[in-house]
C-alpha cells in the first residue's frame, strides 16, 4: 500500500537577525494568518541564519516549532548555511534533523557580562558618586563603583546558569552527541558545521536545495511544493505599522 502524499507542502520558515521576543510573537502570528491546518503540510524547514540573541526570546521560539510540529504531526528539520550562534543555535537544536554547510558557523553557548569600571578616572577629575540601591548586587554593574568579591560572584552565577540551561537543551536533543568536559566547553567558542557533524550535534551535511529535498522525503511526499514564511519581513513590517500607529497617536493626543 502506497501512503505517500501526492500533494503536499514543505513549510519554509526563514528567520534572520537577532533572536528577540518581537520576532518570536510575529512567528505566532504570521503562522497563524497562514491558515496552516487548513493547508496540506508534509514536513516544516527552519532556514536560520542569525548571531544569537536573548535566551528566553529562544526558548519561546522553540516551544513554539514543537507546538506547531506536534499540532501538523510533520517531522521539523532545520538548515544552517551561513551562522546560527547562541540563542540561534538553541534555536536550531530544536529540529528532529539539522542540516549543515560544513563551513557554517554554530554553537557560542552561554551568556556575556562586561563591567566598565570608570572609577579612578571620575576620581580624577573630582567626581563623587554616590549610589543607593535596594540591594548589595542590584548596582553591582555601576560603573562608577568597584564590583566586590560578593558581587562578582553574584553576577558570574547568571552565565553559568545560562550555559548549565543549553546544556540541559542540548543533552536529550542530541542524546548521540559526543560531549566530554573539553567538548562541552569548547562549545562556548564558535565551531564549524563540518565540527558539529563530527560531534553529531549536526546530522548532515549539504545546501538548502539538498535539506528541502531530504525534507520532502521525511515528509513522505512524491513532489512537495513549498510554502515560504520570511519572519523577518513580516516582524519589520509589523514594526512599521507600530511605529506609525505610535506616531499617529503622539500627533493627535499628545501635541497640542
């Protein structure tokens, strides 16, 4: 008995820029504005191409690939051809398959906290700043102060929990994954496709054509069409509108 679908489409989603809220929310409903149950959908590809961005905004992406995966009952692969850092790189994890050019750039886990101490300068020239906090950590990155032994402690706490929180993501995602101590580490600096293949955090290795033809067969399907969603117009086009509507308002109740 042949189960394969005659007429189906492969759901495009390209997403490019920073991983941030806005554009998680405009994914919901440019989705949404689709009508995706009403439409023949054989497999869902993620293009993602971006530097990282925040972890919660990621998070909330990849909840909402496996809500919707889990709604179409389509497997959900991912295509990396240029970077997917960070945030972008949780992100892609979230596919059943994740296809890679071997010179793509991947993984930067973790997080960043920088402290610009300017101190003996404003001493320098004779200024006196004096803080007042509702806490001993809430000013710990003023500036204007030295970070003490506790509150440099305090702040370290926030990346390494960020980093023990991809950790945890990566583990039962890619339970094959050959990650020791120095592996894992590693993985906070930026490593190539061909790298994540050997560590079998990627799968395969190709182009986009090559993971949307493979997307197709996952998807049981003799001649998929496909169906393209660019989040990133979509998010800055909500954007606009939001800055006229944003405009408008100011202009007619705010001036006088």
């Amino acid at each position: 008995m042949n189960n394969r679908r005659q007429h189906a489409n492969i759901l495009l989603i390209e997403f490019t820029g920073s991983v941030v809220e806005t554009k998680v929310e405009a994914l919901l409903h440019v989705l949404r504005d689709t009508g995706l149950p009403q439409k023949s959908v054989c497999s869902i590809m993620l293009r993602i191409n971006s530097n990282g961005g925040s972890l919660g905004a990621a998070q909330s992406f990849a909840e909402g690939l496996l809500i919707m995966k889990a709604e179409l009952g389509v497997p959900l692969r991912c295509f990396v051809g240029e970077q997917a850092l960070s945030a972008a790189f949780y992100v892609a994890l979230s596919a059943d398959q994740l296809v890679v050019n071997r010179s793509a750039l991947l993984a930067s886990v973790g997080a960043v906290r920088e402290h610009y101490s300017i101190v003996e300068q404003a001493t320098r020239v004779g200024v006196d700043v004096q803080t007042f906090s509702s806490c001993v950590h809430k000013s710990a990155m003023n500036p204007f102060s030295k970070v003490t032994v506790d509150q440099e402690s305090a702040v370290q706490e926030t990346p390494d929990e960020t980093a023990s929180h991809f950790i945890e993501w990566i583990k039962p995602r890619r339970p094959t994954a050959t990650l020791g101590a120095s592996q894992l580490d590693g993985l906070s600096s930026i490593v190539t496709g061909a790298r994540c293949i050997n560590l079998n955090l990627a799968d395969r290795e190709g182009g986009l054509f090559a993971a949307l033809d493979r997307a197709g067969k996952l998807g049981n399907t003799d001649s998929p069409g496909l169906l393209r969603v660019n989040l990133d117009e979509r998010a800055e086009q909500r954007s606009l509108q939001q800055r006229i509507i944003q405009f408008a308002f100011e202009k007619v109740f705010v001036c006088k």
